[in-house]
C-alpha cells in the first residue's frame, strides 16, 4: 500500500504494538460465536476506533482486551507478552488496562472521589491518603472538582461519563479502553465526555475507542477498524476509511449512519 | 381490671425474657445462616445452588407449626435422644424457617446487582474476592434491608407458635393466666398491643436505617 493517506505514523516508527489482537475468535457460552479470526495492532499512544453495526462484535472484541470474555482462539498480545498463555495473571494484566463502559457503572454506594480513589486503594493497595489525593487531581482534570464529595446519582450522565474516566485513569493504566462512551447520553452533554477524550488522546494516551461519533473517528483517531458479524472489515487511516472506503460493506455501514443522522464527516 | 398483671407478674415476666431471648437468638442465627446458604448458592455454581436448594424448598413449603412439632417430637428419635429442651426446640425450628426465608432474599439481592457491575470491579483490576465485598454486597445488602425487615418482623410474629411445644414464651404464659383468671379480654389485648409495638419498633428501626443509605443503592 503506497497511498499516502494510508500511513500509520505510530506503527512507522517500528514501535512494538501495545495490544496485538492476533487472530482471536471467541463464542458465548450460549454458542453464539461473536468473533471470527479478529486481528488489529494498537501501537503505543495511537487513538484506535472501531467501527461497525451493532451486533458485530466491538463489545466482545474490546472486552477480550481486558479479558472479561475468554478468547478461543488466537492469541493477545499485550505488551509484548502472549497474555492467552495459562500461566498469565488476568488481574495483573487489567490493572494495566482502564475501561469506560457505555452506561458509566459507577459504584452508587460510593462517593465521587471514593470511585475514583477505589482502584488504587484495593487494587493497588496504595496508602488512601495518597489515592485520594490521585483522585482529587483527577477530578480537577475533568472538570469536576466540586463533586468529590456527592454520590453518583447526583451527577447528570455527561459528569458520571467524566468520573468514570477519572476512576479508569487512576489506575494509570497503559491503555485507556472506551465501549461507546457517549451512546447513554443526551445529545448535550456528548461534547463534554468527547472533550475530556480529546484532550488524553492529546496527551499520548494510548486508546480504543468504540464509538458511533463519526467526527471523533475522523478528527482524533490515528487508525480506524471496521467490523461486521465479528470480522475485520476493512482497517485504515480515517482519511483513507472515511474517504475511500474500500469495501462495500463500510459503504454500506457508512450510508445507513448518513440515513439515520446525517453525520458523515469530509474533510 | 389491669390487677392481673400484678398478680400473675412472675409469668408475665418470665414469658417477656423467653419471647425477647428466642427471638434475639432467632434473628442472630437465621440471618447469619440464611446469609452464608444465600451466598453460597448465588456463587457456589450450580451443584451447590441445587443442593442446598432442597432444603431451603422444603423449609418453606412446611408449616412452621409442623416443623415445631417436628424438630420436638420427632427429631429426637433421630438423633437418638429421647428429648429435647422446648426453647432448644424453637429455636432450631424459627432459625431454619426463616434461615430458608432470608437466604432466598440474600440471593435475590446479590443478584439484582446488575453483572456490569463486577465487570467494572474486574475492570479495575479488583479480584473476584474484592468485587463481591466491595461492589455487589455493599449494593445487595442495602436493597435486602426493607424485605430481611419485613422477614424478621414475620418471625417474632410466628415466634408465638413456640407455645405449642410449651416454650413458656410470652403467650403461652397469657393463655396459663387467662386460664386461671378468667380474664381473657384485658390478657389478650395487652397482648395485641405489646406485639404491635415490639414489631413497630424492629420494622421502624430497619427503616431508619434503610432511609439513610437508600441513596447509596440507586443505580
Ligand atoms: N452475553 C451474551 N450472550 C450471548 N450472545 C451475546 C452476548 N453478548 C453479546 N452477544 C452477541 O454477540 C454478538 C456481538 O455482540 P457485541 O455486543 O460485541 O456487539 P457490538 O458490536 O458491541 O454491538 P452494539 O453496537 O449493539 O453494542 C451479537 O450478535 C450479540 O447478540
Ligand atoms: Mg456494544
């Protein structure tokens, strides 16, 4: 591939991949196989959006990251480690790797600051004094200093969003997963959770990003996936997805978002 | 008209610790049992939420008044003695009833914690260990409060049932001085009243408490 809209700036610099998806499948218990021979490489401080309809297995495929679904077959690479051996602690591994879930499943029994203090404390058993002052910072980096002390249910989504990317950052994990991180919320507090994304993406975090926010796919993401019925469709460069998609089922994919919305981003 | 009190206060006062102390034992014994089996069928897999289910359906599908009479009289030819103390009796019988009750709403709470929960527990790289004593049970038991309350406020209630096997409880003591005194009308409704505020204050309390942390349970 010589097209210059093609190049993937981060896997040029002959960086190792900080998440190699090497082939994995992976089945419900129910038999339902979700995931067919899935590949990708997420390169260190690269932003990687995957794409697709629903039911194609993004949930299943980011999840296997972490390994809250078991995969059953292929290997994941995870820092340069097959992390599909036996042998591999699957606790260590996710407390390298933060996750952000659709609908936030923040810990209502907590306060604010606790949430964001939680993983340090129990995970990392860090001294509290030390995690919640992490926490504090954090929230201060969200925008929400003010709400430590409130319970969840007190904040609107977009603010619940942004706590629970303070609690997943706290960790300091390596890899910063995100399952549709906006698709629960009102359309008016989309652009505070995306902001807050921009901004670590920014900063060189190292992302995954499952989403139907076309625009955050084409301006912030340095490589975009798109699946469907659990395969790799087609992967690429955003201008090169976006603006030349190859196959006819991202077109397909493309112009049924533009029916529903209308929110194909050009240029 | 209340002179029966007086008169017969060594019954009355006898009956009053027994019903407290049965009761005391019974709340202790079948919450802490009740919460063991709930936990240990909602996260034993399958054989053991089968088999400890057997008797959890067979407590509540018997009459407690059948299982009293059961664990008195016929339980000791199982064990091969030939009696069993009446308190002891009750006891067993009350906690086993409503140790089956409490366990099926342990289980029903640590269930209704939604399983995206423990996946962002996992998330955060907690172990299995810390999300269900951090996450789920902190949730669970906030939402089991209002039914264990209700639970408990059915046992002292039953726990009356006891006079049956002769545990000289609070009514069985009521039904030897009414026969006695012939007084059965300013008896039995003393009776009435005190049970009335004994449950009260048990459901009042769990309220209480259950009002101060159910914002902590909403999700
Ligand atoms: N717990 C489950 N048990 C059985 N099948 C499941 C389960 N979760 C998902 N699936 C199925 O696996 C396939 C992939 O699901 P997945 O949730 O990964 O898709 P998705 O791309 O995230 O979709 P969406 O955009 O709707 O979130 C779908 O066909 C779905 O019905
Ligand atoms: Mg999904």
């Amino acid at each position: 591939m010589t097209d210059s809209l093609d190049t993937r700036k981060m896997a040029m610099s002959g960086a190792e991949p900080l998440v190699l998806l090497d082939g994995i499948s992976h089945a419900y218990p129910n038999g339902k196989v979700s995931l067919t021979e899935l590949s990708f490489a997420v390169h260190p401080g690269e932003v990687v959006c995957l794409l697709g309809p629903s039911g194609s297995g993004k949930s299943t495929a980011i999840r296997c990251v972490n390994m809250l679904e078991p995969v059953t077959a292929g290997r994941l690479v995870f820092e340069g480690i097959d992390v599909t051996a036996k042998d591999v602690n699957q606790v260590e591994v996710r407390k390298r790797v933060g996750m952000v879930f659709q609908n936030f499943e923040l810990f209502p029994h907590m306060s604010v600051l606790k949430n964001v203090a939680i993983g340090p404390i129990v995970s990392l058993k860090r001294p509290k004094a030390e995690a919640y002052d992490l926490a504090r910072e954090l929230l201060a980096k969200v925008g929400l200093s003010d709400k430590g002390d409130v319970l969840p249910s007190q904040l609107s989504g977009g603010q619940q969003q942004r706590v629970a990317i303070a609690r997943a950052l706290a960790m300091q994990p390596d890899v910063m997963l995100f399952d549709e991180p906006t698709s629960a919320l009102d359309p008016e507090m989309v652009g505070e959770v995306l902001a807050v994304m921009r901004k670590l993406a920014e900063e060189g975090m190292t992302m995954v990003v499952v989403t139907h926010e076309m625009r955050f796919a084409r301006n912030v993401a340095d490589w975009v996936v798109v699946m469907e019925d659990g395969r790799l469709v087609e992967e690429g460069t955003p201008e090169r997805i976006f603006e030349q998609p190859r196959m006819e089922r991202t077109r397909a994919f493309f112009g049924k978002l533009e029916e529903q919305d209308g929110v194909l981003p050009t240029g | 008209m209340f002179d029966v009190f007086f008169d017969y206060r060594g019954l009355f006062i006898e009956g009053l610790l027994v019903t407290l102390q049965l009761n005391a034992i019974v709340v202790v014994l079948s919450v802490a049992g009740g919460a063991l089996i709930g936990v240990a069928r909602h996260y034993g897999g399958k054989i053991v939420r089968v088999v400890l289910g057997i008797p959890v359906d067979i407590l509540r599908s018997i009459p407690l008044l059948v299982v009293l009479i059961w664990v008195f009289f016929a339980s000791p030819m199982v064990f091969g003695t030939r009696y069993i103390d009446p308190f002891v009796a009750a006891v067993i019988g009350l906690s086993l009833t409503q140790g089956a009750y409490i366990s099926e709403i342990v289980r029903g709470g640590l269930a209704s914690v939604r399983s995206t929960q423990t996946r962002a527990g996992l998330a955060l790289g907690m172990t299995r260990t810390q999300v269900v004593t951090r996450v789920v049970a902190p949730q669970a038991l906030i939402r089991m409060l209002p039914p264990i309350g209700s639970q408990v406020a059915i046992g002292i209630k039953d726990s009356t049932l006891a006079s049956v096997i002769a545990v000289p409880e609070l009514f069985r003591q009521s039904q030897i001085v009414i026969g006695d005194s012939m007084q059965p009308f300013v008896v039995l409704t003393t009776l009435m009243v005190f049970y009335f505020v004994l449950v009260m204050i048990v459901v009042r309390l769990i309220d209480m408490l259950y009002t101060r942390v159910a914002a902590r349970g909403a999700s």
